[in-house]
C-alpha cells in the first residue's frame, strides 16, 4: 500500500505544474515544488525516467524514487521516509487496464488488477 501511496506522490509531482495549491518553479525537466505546508520535491526527467525527491516539512522526512518506462512498462524503486525501499511494476494495457504489483517499504508483496472501471 505504501508503494501505491509512493505512486500517487509521482502522480502528483508530476502534475503539480497545473495544481493550484502547490508553488512550482521549473520548467519540462527540472520543477520544484512547495505546496501550502512547507512540503516540497524536486521532479528531474530525462528521457523516459523520472526522479523524485520529497520532503515532509512536518515529519522532518524526505523520501525519493525513480521510474523508469519502456513501452508500456513502469518500472518504479524508492526509498521512503522511514528509509526502507520499496518497488512497483505497472504494466499498461491499454483503454484503462493495468496491472501494478511489487514490493511495499515493509516488505510486503502487493499486486492489483485495474480496469477503466476501477482496481481489485
């Protein structure tokens, strides 16, 4: 679950430059972010991969992760906040099918089937 949470923070940073509540400086390769609460990453992309750097401002925490993508394959590792390392595949299918699975930072195997309609 945690690697899904992880997932959805890369989501986020990579939409950020339109989000309203967050504070982005950057351009198509390099943003840094900083949204109301003083949290803040930095998206680096290069090609097909995307590096992500975070920091919880409340927590004292920073967290990262870097995806890389060939074909329809996502492939994503990440360290986080507590520093343990976790890892996620997603496989697109195509018209909102997907698979994810991997490995969460407590060292939980996790796998999900997702359709245009929702996950499983």
């Amino acid at each position: 679950m945690k690697a899904l949470l992880n997932l959805a923070l890369l989501c986020a940073a990579v939409a950020a430059s339109s989000a309203a509540h967050a504070n982005c400086v950057g351009g198509p390769t390099v943003e840094t972010c900083t949204d109301q609460n003083g949290n803040s990453y930095t998206v680096n992309r290069m090609g097909n991969t995307t590096m992500v750097n975070g920091y919880n401002a409340q927590a004292g925490s920073s967290w990262n992760e870097t995806a890389n993508t060939y074909g329809n394959t996502t492939q994503i590792n990440g360290t986080a906040a507590n520093g343990q390392h976790w890892n996620e595949t997603i496989q697109n299918y195509g018209n909102g099918n997907r698979s994810m699975y991997g490995t969460d930072s407590d060292g939980n195997s996790f796998s999900k089937t997702c359709t245009a309609y929702g996950c499983n």
